[in-house]
C-alpha cells in the first residue's frame, strides 16, 4: 500500500498528503511503529511451511494479527482486506514469517491461529475508493462530535475518530479524568452519522502518540515513533539525575513528566551507589558541613558550612575527601576547618585580546555610510556649481544678453575707458533684473541731467 494507494487526497505534483506528514509516510505515517524483520532474507527449513500469521497496522500504529488461510503471498508493505468487526477493513502488512510468533509472545497473544480474524483478499480499485471515503469524514466527525459532548455536558475529550474501511463502523478515542456516562452520545452520534459507534478511552500518553509532535530534544516524540511501553515516571527521577523539579521543563506534551527520565535513570543509580550517604553531616570546629549538590561526571560534592559567628560557606570536595572526613569524625577527630580539604580549581586565563580593527564597535558601518553620505553631497554641490558658471559664461557670450546689459540698469558708463572695448576676462556680469529703457516712462520728477535753476539769480544772468 504506502504513499501509492494512500487515503489522503494527493497534491498536483503527485505526492500523497500521507498522514499529515506532507507525503512522507516512514516520519509518523502508514509505517509508524514498524518492526525491522531480521529473518526475511533466511529461507525457511525444508519440509516446514511459512508461519501462515501476519502482522496487520491500521490508522496510528494500531496492529493486530491476522490468520493467511488462502496462503496468500504478502510482504511488507502489502494493502490487504481482513475481517472486520463487523464488515471489512484495509489495512497494511508490517510483519510476516517466522518473527510474528516472537511478536505474539511479546505482546501476549496466546491465542490460537484458528481463532484470529482472516485475511479475505487484496484490495480493489473499488476497496481504495471506499476507504479513502470513508477516512476523508474522520476529521469533519471528530469536531461534530466535540461539539455534541459539549453540549450534554459531558467531561471528555475525543481526541481522534478511527473509520472502518467499508463505512459502517467509527471508533472514537477519547481521554477523561473521571469516568463519563456517554450512552446519550452514542445514540446521538450514531443518528447524525448513520455508522455504530464505538468509544475507548485512552490516557494522556497514548493521546500524544496517536497526535504526534515534536519534542523538547527536536526529534519526533517516543510514543509516536517507537515507543508501546508505557512506564510510570516519578519525580525520584528527576532526583537521582540532579535536575531541578520544574514542571515546565520535566513534562512532555502529554502533561505528565517525560518518559525519556527512565532511559538513564538506571545508570544514575549505579554511579550514586561509589558516592558518600549525603545524609550524614561532616562535623567541623566552625560547625556542621551539610550536603547540597552532587556533580556525578566531575565526581564531586557541594557542602555548607554553617558557621556558629559569621557568613556560611560553600565548599566544593571531592568524594575521596568526603570519605576521608568521614571517616575521621567516625574516629572522634573534628578539623578545624575544610580549607586544606576543597579543590583547588585551576582559573582559565582568557588570552589577551584587543579590537585592532574595530569588528567589535556595533556602529561602525554608520561611520564609513555617514563618510560616503558627505562625499556624495560635496561632488553634488561641484557639479551644481560647475553647470551654474558654464550656463552663464554662455549667456555672455551671446549678444542678446549683451545688449540687455548694456541697456538697462542703474551704473553709469564708465568714460575712463575707450568705447568698444570689453569686460576684463573673468568678471562675472551682473544681473540687470530691470526693463529696457525704451519701455521706461519718464519721470516727471526727475531733472534728466539738467542744472538746476538758481532761485535768487537776477533776470539779467538768466538772458
């Protein structure tokens, strides 16, 4: 079966959705909790048949097992219809041959073979379709049904629908701190959605597995990848690995405290087993020395001195030192102190570094922009001024300006110098904003150059 005949709609380039794992089924999809056969490339013995069970997963990692009485040829990986309960259902083969009976002890199915569920026959086109109907309506169930339980009031939570592949039947997963009285649910369930409901409750555990997610580690949860076992995890764990009895930190998704405590709690214990009995009290003149923290790679402890006069001290030892005062206090001699007894630890000394180059000053690419930003402005300014002297040395040159220059304005003429002749080279001109004379009207105030009359001059003087 796989990604080839997968329920899920398939993308335009092809790829299945998978389950929810964007095409990639072996990451928490149709193989999740698969079981790497070990004996498929041994042939069986001479004169013995293959072992006719087979291991059949369903949605989630749900596996069960399967009697092969039409002595069908199936490897892992096979799309196969079996017995359902009742009807028909799809599921994939993840394990056949001779390792299925090591799997049926470990999983205590004393069953005999006669008495498993069959296997009918490969799946159809038409199977497929039905199947992949029939799982398209688990979503859109599962939040009708939060909504029903909601409004009868009840203290649950369906966290996942599982639809049989021919339709007729549902299993709804649901987790409860108490136990809940659904029958009203069921009868509504089954009128709304025409299928025969079945409930089971799940933990919290087995509610993070059939989700999945990711991990504080960055790597896809145990319960949903491999782990089926289940232990209780206490906060003595935690203790024996000498970490700090946070909640936030010591649980998973699920809320409870992490499973992966217990992989090397075993380990911690058999270390702290070389280590002094942290109960015990090492007896000084300047008073008790009481256990606070044990470092199991460094091989050291941590005790407070509780001084009778004075501030209390930490001093760190070594476990070899703490056997040796203990055993002098067993003796009857008291040190006076725990000076000549604490580790001396080596002080690192940073090498000696400088910023030569300034990599260190966060502002100092503002520098070299401001630097540039100047520049720019200046070779503007330049051009600007540059353009402005050309334009109007042109404007000189030209003898319509000329004649508006030498027409208007207000400066006299200067007689010192010969007619015809020009400006000296490199004067600027000036800039007459002024009319032309000719459409000057005259002002009757002005004398035009005339000499004034003298008022008390005789008449003879004026002929």
């Amino acid at each position: 079966m796989g990604c080839s005949s997968c329920s899920n709609n398939k993308s335009e380039d092809g790829v299945p959705n998978g389950c929810k794992s964007n095409g990639n089924c072996a990451s928490g999809g149709c193989e999740r909790m698969s079981v790497f056969n070990w004996l498929s490339d041994l042939p069986s013995p001479n004169g013995k048949k293959e072992f006719d069970v087979v291991e059949v997963s369903f949605k989630n990692g749900r596996k069960e097992f399967f009697r092969n009485a039409k002595g069908y040829s199936l490897y892992k990986g096979d799309s196969v219809v079996v017995e359902g309960n009742p009807g028909v259902d799809v599921g994939l083969v993840m394990l056949t041959g001779e390792l299925v009976k090591h799997q049926m002890k470990r999983k205590k199915e004393f069953s005999k073979p006669r008495d498993l569920k069959k296997i009918y026959r490969k799946p159809s086109e038409q199977d497929l379709e039905v199947w992949k109907e029939a799982r398209g309506k688990e979503y859109e169930t599962m939040h009708k049904a939060r909504e029903m339980a909601i409004k009868l009031n009840l203290q649950m939570k369906i966290s996942d629908v599982e639809y049989q592949a021919d339709g007729k039947k549902a299993t709804f997963y649901y987790t409860a701190e108490q136990r809940v009285d659904f029958r009203e649910l069921i009868k509504v369930i089954a009128d709304r959605f025409k299928v025969r409901v079945e409930m089971k409750q799940i933990g919290s555990r087995q509610e993070a597995g059939r989700l999945g997610g990711i991990g504080s580690c960055g790597r896809e949860l145990c319960c949903s990848t491999w782990l089926t076992d289940f232990r209780t995890v206490s906060t003595s764990a935690a203790r024996y690995q000498q970490l700090s009895l946070n909640p936030q930190k010591l649980a998973g998704q699920c809320g409870k405290l992490k499973c992966c405590l217990n992989y090397e709690l075993d380990q911690y214990a058999d270390a702290l087993k070389m280590f002094p009995d942290t109960r015990k009290v090492i007896q000084t003149k300047e008073g008790g020395a009481v256990h606070i923290k044990t470092d199991v790679f460094r091989r050291m402890m941590w005790y407070l001195v509780q001084k009778e006069k004075g501030q209390n001290a930490i001093v760190p030892l070594e476990i070899d030192k703490v056997f040796e005062l203990l055993e002098l206090n067993k003796k009857g001699t008291i040190p006076k102190d725990l000076k000549g007894f604490t580790v001396v630890e080596a002080v690192e000394v940073e090498p000696a570094y400088e910023n030569v180059v300034g990599q260190d000053d966060l502002t100092r690419f503002d520098k070299e922009f401001n630097k540039k930003k100047r520049n720019n402005r200046n070779n503007k300014n330049r051009n600007n001024k540059n353009r402005k002297t050309e334009g109007e040395n042109d404007s000189n040159k030209s003898p319509s300006n000329n004649k508006v220059n030498q027409s208007g304005g207000n400066r006299k003429p200067n007689t010192n110098k010969p007619k015809g002749e020009g400006k000296e080279e490199g004067q600027k001109p000036r800039n007459n904003n002024r009319s032309n004379n000719k459409n000057r009207k005259p002002n009757p105030n002005r004398n035009n150059n005339k000499p004034k009359e003298n008022p008390n001059a005789s008449e003879g003087n004026k002929d």
